[in-house]
C-alpha cells in the first residue's frame, strides 16, 4: 500500500509538533498483504474496532528508521487473523523524552477476517504494542480465556472479566498463568496483556 | 437391629447414611440427573471439572439442580494423564468452593482406563499434604491400597472392573484381602453392571460403591437407581447378618426327628 506524499508532508508537520497525536491520514479499505485466493472468497466477518501501531525511535532529531503505516495494520489484525481493514484512521504519535523520542503510527479501524477464523468479543480496538514506547499507553489488553482470545479494557481485574463472561453468582474457579486465583482476590488481580485464563466449573461426571 | 440410623457410613469425618455414591455423568439433563439421585438415595455425587464455555456459559449449571446444601460433592480428576493435571484440578475444584473432598484418578492407559498407580501415589502425597481429603481410584491391589492409606488417603477405592464395563467384581479375593487389612473405608469404583453386583461388593465389607454408568446408561436410570439403593442396603444387611459359609453338599433344613415310618 502506497501511503503518498501528503501522508509523508503531514508526519514531517506532526513530527514538528512534539508529544502530539495528531491525524495524518485516513483511508477507506487497506489490506497490507496479498492474501490466497481461498480467503479473499470467503466471507468476511467483522472482528470488531481495533487499534495498532508501529513506532521507531529518534536521536537528537536523526530518526533511526520511519514507522511504517502498513506494519501498523499488521499488527492491529493480526490477533484476529483479519486480512481486511476498512475505515483506517491514522495517526502520528510523537512521545519525546529530551534529546530522545519516538515516532508511531497508530492506526484505528474495523477489522475483517474470514468467517470461522477466532473472534473478537469486544467491538473495540485491542492494541499490539511493538517497539512502542512508554508514553503509549493501550486503552485495552488482549488476554486468552480458556484458549480464545479476548479483549479487556487496561487494568481489567479478574472479576471485572468473570463479571462480563456473566459467570458472577456461579461456582467457578479462576487461574492465571496457571496459578489459582483465590475467590477473595478477584477484584485486586488486574489482567495484563497476554495473560492465560483457566476458567472452570462442574460438569456431570463419574 | 442394625439400621441405617445405627449403622452409619462415617467418610472423611462425617456421617451419611447412604452407602452409594453415584456419578453425575451421560444423562440426558440436569433434571434427569436429579431424579436419578433422589432415586438413589445418594448423599455423595461425584462431578467432573472442565472448562466454562466462554463463547456461550449457558445459562443452567449443574449445581443449580444439585445443590451443595443437599448433596456431598465429590469432585473428580477424570481425563487426567499425569500427576501434575490432578494435582492442578483439585486445587481448582477445591477453590470453586465444594469442600476439599476430591475423587483422585490418575488415568495411565486409555483403553482399559486403568489407573496409573504411580502417578496417583505421587499425586495423593502432594494433595494430602495440601489438606485434601484423597479419595483414590486404583487398582483392586492390596500393596497399592495399603500405600494409599499410610499416606493419608481418606478411603481407598478399588476398581471391580474397567470404568464403564458393567463386568462386575472381577477379582473378590483380592478385594476380600483389601478389606481385612483397610483401616480406611474401602469403596467399589468402577466396573458395576447391575444390582447384584452392589450387593456383592457390600456382602465383601466394602463400605460403599460408587457407580455412574451402570445407573445413567440403563434402560430405565430411575429404576436402576432405585434397584441400586436396594440392593446396597441388601448386601450391607447382609455382610453384617454374617452369612452362612458354603459348602459342597447339602444340609436338611427339616428336622429329622419325627419323620412318619
């Protein structure tokens, strides 16, 4: 995908603007690699509102590498498997740390995967965050809860997501990274990107 | 006269006048399972631990219709093939807040669904040691059962037949031997088939059965639960009746005095 030149004119603009978002593009339909013939018949599903970046650092004012727009796609679809994103906003985020900062893309949009691919529960933005530095901060984390993906918000404790599940009044029991979580300790356990959830209860058995 | 009141079944501390413990699995839903306890008479239910559906909870719950109020659960360690799943399983099931009760099996061939006899040793020391009241499916083997007891196990539970089989009580003697030298209660698990064969196993001094199959897989599971409660209660009355020894030849019942000449 070819970003053009005004898209290149807007980061100089907005890279002049230190610590500032600022929106540089927005665009209509943008699928960053060719994909098999195969998926581009199947139909496609929505996978919801998603967010991702890419960043490069800078150096007393030499950049060290451009952040590239289409890396930052990438990385919004990639944990839903989508191949399609459609109403692509783009913006120029520029963190900066004295004789130090960075420079991202932060791309918004809604991603579409093929039908039967892993789903997304939330219909907002999960964030990838590569190379991204402290002043980014994602507005949400994506977590695995018994193997399926799922977003939460930042700081989304363990009962904020068993709540959400509608498992509150259920007699269930929670791990994370393999450790039991106690009942008590639902609200102070805060979820952080990554996480692997057990979520279990009874069944009948003998 | 011994009677269920007199003759109570004492597990882990508590008393319960049923002496079988049936298995919630296989049937066709929550209010059959139900019906099927209450026909049983059973105090102890075993369950199973898997993973909540996220996608879709569902909105009934096997609790909801077997409420911990009314019965003992005994969660299980079915589908585990290594001491560490069992171990991981019960400390889940303990926090999901039924007691520390836990029906530990370690699985060690998929087939005949026989116990890894090792890795449940393993197993039952950590758990033990954790708090847990073990209550080990095994093999029907004196040596494994007497380990199983000096390490702190709450019961023993030997097999009479491969999970599912219905074959019944395959080897007696071997029971018979786990029995005399149990100083923990000694539950059948595994291998019923029919009534007759709860009724044998509480004839042996088996101080409980615990079944699943041969109740939710009959024809008619409320009626084979029924015939089940029937019949533990008739081998228990009759093990502590203290039956006649057998012998090859017969014995007149009719007194031989008086005969008309």
């Amino acid at each position: 995908m070819k970003t053009g030149v005004r898209l290149g004119l807007a980061t100089v603009i907005a890279a002049l603007v230190p610590g500032c978002s600022v929106p540089v593009a927005s665009l209509g339909i943008a699928m960053p690699r060719p994909v098999s013939a195969d998926l581009a018949a199947s139909p496609l599903i929505s996978r919801g509102w998603r967010e991702g970046t890419s960043c490069r650092f800078w150096l007393v004012g030499v950049p060290f590498g451009l952040p590239q727009v289409d890396e930052a796609i990438g990385n919004a679809m990639a944990p839903v498997q989508g191949i399609l994103m459609r109403e692509v906003t783009v913006d120029s985020v520029h963190p900066v740390y004295g004789l130090f900062g960075w420079h991202c893309y932060r791309v918004r949009g809604e991603v579409l995967a093929p039908q039967g691919s892993i789903q997304a529960v939330r219909a907002d933005g999960a964030p990838i965050v590569s190379r991204c530095p402290d002043g980014y901060r994602p507005t949400s984390v994506q977590v695995m809860v018994n193997d399926e993906p799922r977003v939460v918000d930042a700081g989304a404790t363990v009962a904020d997501l068993v709540a959400a599940l509608g498992l509150g009044p259920r007699r269930i029991a929670v791990e994370v990274n393999r450790a039991v979580v106690p009942r008590a300790d639902y609200g102070a356990t805060a979820l952080r990107d990554g996480d692997a959830v057990e979520i279990i209860h009874f069944v009948g058995g003998g | 006269m011994p009677d269920e009141l007199s003759d109570p079944f004492v597990l882990a501390g508590r008393e319960y006048r049923s002496r079988l413990i049936i298995g919630t699995g296989k049937y066709p839903s929550f209010a059959d399972t139900r019906r099927a306890a209450e026909a049983s008479g059973a105090e102890i239910i075993t369950v199973a631990v898997r993973r909540v559906n996220i996608t879709d909870p569902g909105k009934e719950n096997l609790l909801d219709h077997l409420p911990p109020a009314r019965f003992t659960i005994l969660p299980n360690t079915a589908g585990c093939y290594t001491a560490e799943d069992a171990i991981r399983t019960c400390r889940l099931a303990r926090e999901a807040g039924v007691g520390t009760l836990v029906k530990l099996e370690v699985i060690g061939d998929e087939k005949t669904l026989f116990p890894d006899v090792a890795a449940t040793i393993e197993a039952a020391k950590v758990l033990v040691k954790e708090g847990f009241q073990v209550l080990p499916y095994i093999t029907d083997d004196p040596v494994a059962c007497k380990r199983l007891e000096e390490i702190g196990c709450a019961a023993v539970m030997p097999l009479a037949a491969p999970i599912g089989s219905g074959l019944g009580i395959r080897n007696p003697f071997n029971l018979r031997i786990i029995i005399e030298h149990a100083r923990v209660p000694v539950i059948v698990d595994a291998g019923v088939g029919t009534a007759s064969h709860a009724a044998e196993a509480l004839e042996l001094g088996c101080d409980a059965v615990l079944m699943n199959t041969a109740i939710a897989g009959a024809k008619d599971a409320m009626l084979m639960a029924e015939a089940m409660r029937l019949a533990v209660d008739a081998g228990r009355k009759a093990y502590l009746a203290g039956r006649i020894p057998a012998k090859l030849y017969a014995t007149a019942s009719s007194p031989l005095d008086g005969l008309i000449r």
